[in-house]
C-alpha cells in the first residue's frame, strides 16, 4: 500500500486526476470505477478541467459505480445514478450508455446484485477504482461487520452512515435504509485501488485501514491486502497516521515516471 500526503484537497485532486489520465492515455478503453460522496469531488471536477482543455477523452471508457440506494425513483437527484452523472460523467464525453450501476429499483434484488458482479467481469473488471472512506471505516456501503469476501449485495444502512448521509436529503429520515453495494471481495478484483480522503474527520478511519489491523471491523482495512492499492489524503486526514514522516518521504523519493 502507497500512502501519500498532500497539501489540500485541489493538490488531491490534481494527483489523482493525473493517474486517471495516465490510464486512459494507456488504455482509452478502461475500465473506471466511480464513488459518490465528498472526497472525490475535488478529482471529478480536475478531470473535468482536463477533457475540456482536451487533455483526455472517456468517449470509449466503462465506468461502474460503487453502489446505489434501493427504492428512490429513476432520477431522484439522490440517486448515485444521477449524482455521478451530475458531478463527473455528464460533464465529459464518456457515453451514457457506459455508465453503469446496481438497479436499486429491481423486483429481484439478489439477481440484480448477481447480475452486476457478472456485468463488470464481462467487461473486463475495473482498471481503476475510486473510493471514498467513512467516518466508521466503510467502502461502499461495506459497513463495519462486512465480509472481507463479499459480492455486491443488499446491504442495510447503520443510523451512523445514515446521519452521515442526511446532509444530501432533507433529513435522516429520507435517507433510504438500504443499498445494494459493491462487496469488499469484488472492490478487490480491481487492477488499481484509489482511496481518497480529506478532512479531520476522516483521520481515525484512515489511521485505521491504512495501519490497523486488517479486520471487518474496518472494512478498509482490506486495502492492506491488495498489490496496487493507494491512499490520497490531505494533510488534515493524515493527523492520526504514525509512520506519517516515512510517506511523506518515499512520496518525495518516487521516480516521476511511476505515477501512482
């Protein structure tokens, strides 16, 4: 696992970005997957920048999202769906039709969740995912608890992340009590894993994953276990990380031709 500290958000942003450019420069064809939430803003709105300069092009990319909630309407504004089409993907050139997530709204949810583990090893599994961490340790929606092992699946919503979430409702009590996420077993079949976190309070989750014990009860602790996985954080969320000192100068000792 690489850890690396870096000044802000926007820094953050322009990081990541670069090693998704990187990768579609490579491979115009990848494979993404994309999280919600906060923390990847800041790299949305960087590749953003990029395409519209003409520096990169989705138009033949994929992209799965992490997760979806289960029972909002198509097109609430809620809905990942929409929210990743709102923050990223409507704002580049990469085909609606590219974008995929688990249907929320399915009769069988047990065979949607199937189906969509099926979906992304027929396209040839994620290339490069994105996530985003949670105050109490989760990926996805892989709440404390989950199975190191887990497809993606129904999943219900602890009155923690529910509370977390509200700010995006008008009020915990319209955010939905299930999801249908990613397992932490499928989050690991991607090629490249990309945590970002930014902000105090995501410094115990992060000190955690990244130097805890690996443990379901830190559902991002599998990160530990991963070949290519790499943790982006400002320096506010890197107030907890001990070894701190050692990233920052492996960070500043990389060759540039590495990347991330």
């Amino acid at each position: 696992m690489e850890v690396v500290i870096l000044a802000d958000a926007d820094e953050v942003g322009r990081v990541v970005a670069a090693a998704v450019e990187a990768l579609i420069a490579r491979r115009p064809h990848a494979v993404l997957g994309l999280a919600t939430g906060s923390s990847p803003i800041p790299v949305y709105d960087e590749l953003v920048r990029r395409h519209r300069c003409g520096a990169v092009s989705f138009a033949r990319a994929t992209a799965f999202c992490l997760d979806e909630y289960v029972g909002l309407p198509t097109g609430h504004p809620e809905s990942y769906r929409t929210v990743i089409e709102r923050v990223f993907t409507g704002r580049v050139d990469l085909p609606a039709e590219s974008v995929h997530a688990p249907d929320g709204g399915a009769a069988d949810l047990v065979g949607a969740a199937h189906s969509y583990d099926e979906a992304i090893a027929t396209a040839g599994g994620v290339d490069l995912q994105l996530l985003g961490i949670g105050s109490d340790g989760h990926i996805g929606f892989n709440e404390p608890g989950s199975s190191l092992a887990s497809r993606t699946r129904l999943k219900t919503l602890t009155a923690r992340t529910r509370e977390d979430n509200a700010r995006f409702f008008g009020s915990v009590d319209e955010v939905p009590r299930h999801v249908l996420t990613q397992g932490v077993g499928t989050i690991l079949e991607a090629r490249h894993l990309v945590l970002v976190a930014l902000g105090s309070g995501k410094a115990d989750a992060v000190a955690a994953a990244v130097e805890g014990p690996v443990t379901a009860m830190c559902p991002a602790s599998a990160l530990q276990l991963h070949p290519h996985a790499t943790v982006v954080v400002d320096e506010t969320a890197a107030t907890r990380l001990r070894l701190a000192p050692y990233y920052r100068e492996t960070y500043a000792s990389k060759p540039e031709w590495q990347g991330l």
